[in-house]
C-alpha cells in the first residue's frame, strides 16, 4: 500500500483512541508505535538487504496495521482485550476480548493477497446472461480488440454444458494463455455468476488459506471459543480471495451423484472432504471471517461463516444434546450475535 493510503487510516485509528482510555486503549497504541518502527516509506525506499526481507517487512507493518484498526473496533463495541495471550501449545492468541460476561480468542491472519482483477466489460458480462445458476472463475489477459467477441460462442458452450471444476483454456498463436473459464459450482438465483481472476492460480490462494487456518488452529485457545480472521487493508477483499477462503473452509464443491439433486436441479453438488471443518477436523473451530481495516459498507467492515450453520457435521452437534448442552447453545448464539456487531451480517456460502 503506497504511502498516502496508510497516512488516513494512521490517523482514523488515532484519533479514535482519543475517546478511549485504559489497557486496552494502551495496546492499540503499542501497535501503532510498532508500525512507525517499520513506516511504509522506509520499507518502500528499500534500505532492507533483500526484496524479500522488504516485502515481509512490509507485511507485518501491514497486518498491525489491521490489528490496530480491529482494536479500534472493538473499544468503539465496549469492548476489553489484551494482546499476545500465550497459549497452551507455547504460540500466542492475538486478541482475547472480553464483552459483557463472554471471552472471545481472535486469531488475526492476512489474507493471502491477489493481483487486482480488472473489472469485465459490459461484452464480457453478456455470459452472465446464461439461465445456469453457478460461479465461473474467468482470467484473463489484455487482447486485440475483436478477439473477444470471436471467443464468445465457444465460451457460451462451454458454460452451459460443463461440469463442476471443468476448465478450458484459450491460447493465442504463440501458445500464451489468454482467457480461462472454471466451473467453480452452483450459486444462488437464475444466472450464472462470473468470477475475475487477478492472476496466478486460483488452488494456489486455496492451499494457501488452509495453511494459514492450521497455523492459526494451532493458537487456539481451548476454554474459550476462537475466531479466526483474515485482515486486508482492501475496502472488501475481492470474490476470489472470498472465494478460496470459503473452499479452505468447507471443501471444493463437487458433483454428488449418491444424492438426490434439490427440486428443480439436475445434479446435486456438495463439498468434498478437503475442508479445514470437514465431518469433525479441527472440532474446536466454530467461526471463520474477514475483516477490511478501510471498509466503507454501511453493513460492517467484514464477514463471517459460521460452521454449525454451514456444514452437516456442525448443525448435528448443535442438535445432539450429548454434545452441547444449554450453556453452550447459548454462547453460540451469543457469540453470533457478537460477531454480527463486529464485522456484519454472515457471509452466505457458495451454493447455500
């Protein structure tokens, strides 16, 4: 982030300490004193030895930075934290916040960061005109004019015969990938839904963010109930980044051919068994979000997926009274409520 896009934001986060006082007022500062140890100018101008020492120095600037802003967050809820709280495994729980009689561990990670897709034409948006209602991953490079619209028939075929995590590539003369389109899996509504793609692969963000979920599972804290969060310095992290941390969440949607499809579908789709909350991995997670540290959604400055509402194995541990009894119920819905006032409204999953 260039330099005269972190200033605001410095300077939102100080002056809403100004109303605030006390620890946890104390501890966002000291995250604020942390990032002017490492000011984006220094690390742009390059005085570290290596570009790679650069750009990890600039990303810990950039997730206090986040850090900072959540805090401000959660002073402005009435809320009371501490920072680095050492866990049962030796690693560190990054915020342990306290509102009215419930705790809550937060666990901040980055999200993995893209190349900026560029936004589709109205001629691009013309696919989404096809009456199948499922997200299509599209990426693509800068083409002669004309080259587009000579694609389009292909295409059209393409999307509305293919199946779940099918894919076709279009080369140019050279042999250079110009455009690809990947069947992601069903969505909500009528139409089908296009996804741009920034660069890269979209597997690599997916592998990433589970990776990042272990690291962060591995700071749990097991008498509370833990959040894990992805920050961005984005105004909203684009679809594909939500989109790779949905799949690390709840599995890569496939095709189910040992179930009936929904009424009025032709197929029916589910999640394969390579989610971070598949049948009982990882038991002691509930909740997964993202919070943007300069959103300007009236909504909230995040998200968040809640695992008993969006997996079968959550839902029945949620039923079965040998698994929870009143009081967790009711610190569930506690902390839904909790979260709702944090970051917004709950994301809906892919096909939900």
């Amino acid at each position: 982030m260039p330099d005269a896009e972190w200033s605001p934001l410095v300077r939102r986060v100080r002056e809403g300490l100004a109303g605030h006082a006390g620890r946890s007022a104390a501890a966002v500062s000291s995250l604020l004193a942390a990032l002017d140890r490492t000011a984006p100018g220094r690390i742009r101008t390059g005085d570290a030895a290596a570009a790679g020492s650069i750009r990890a120095e600039r990303q810990r600037a950039a997730i206090r930075l986040v850090e900072a802003a959540l805090g401000l967050r959660l002073l402005e809820l009435g809320c009371e934290f501490r920072l680095e709280v050492p866990g049962p495994q030796g690693r560190r729980c990054d915020f342990l916040a306290q509102r009215g009689r419930r705790t809550l561990a937060i666990h901040v990670k980055q999200m993995p960061a893209s190349v900026p897709p560029r936004p589709f034409s109205g001629e691009e948006r013309s696919l989404e005109s096809i009456a199948r209602p499922v997200a299509v991953a599209v990426r693509r490079q800068a083409m002669p004019k004309g080259t587009w619209a000579g694609l389009v028939p292909e295409l059209r075929r393409f999307l509305e015969l293919a199946s779940v995590g099918e894919e076709q590539r279009h080369l140019d003369a050279d042999g250079r990938e110009v455009v690809s389109a990947r069947i992601l899996g069903p969505v909500p509504g009528e139409h089908l839904r296009l996804i741009s793609i920034g660069g890269g692969e979209l597997d690599a963000r997916v592998t990433r963010c589970r990776r990042l979920l272990r690291r962060a599972h591995g700071q749990f804290l097991p008498e509370h109930p833990n959040l894990i969060l992805f920050g961005t310095l984005a105004a909203r992290p684009p679809a594909e980044s939500l989109y790779a941390l949905e799949t690390a969440l709840l599995g890569t949607q496939v095709e189910r051919w040992d179930r009936y499809p929904r009424q009025g579908a032709r197929i029916a789709h589910g999640r394969a068994d390579d989610g971070f909350w598949h049948g009982r991995r990882h038991e002691q997670s509930a909740f997964a979000g993202w919070f943007s540290a300069t959103a300007t959604d009236a909504e909230g400055p995040g998200g968040w997926w809640d695992r008993a509402v969006l997996t079968e194995s959550g839902s029945r541990s949620l039923d079965d009274e040998g698994a929870r009894d009143q009081t967790d119920q009711d610190e569930h819905e506690e902390v839904r409520a909790w979260l709702a006032a944090l970051l917004g409204p709950p994301q809906r999953a892919l096909g939900m």
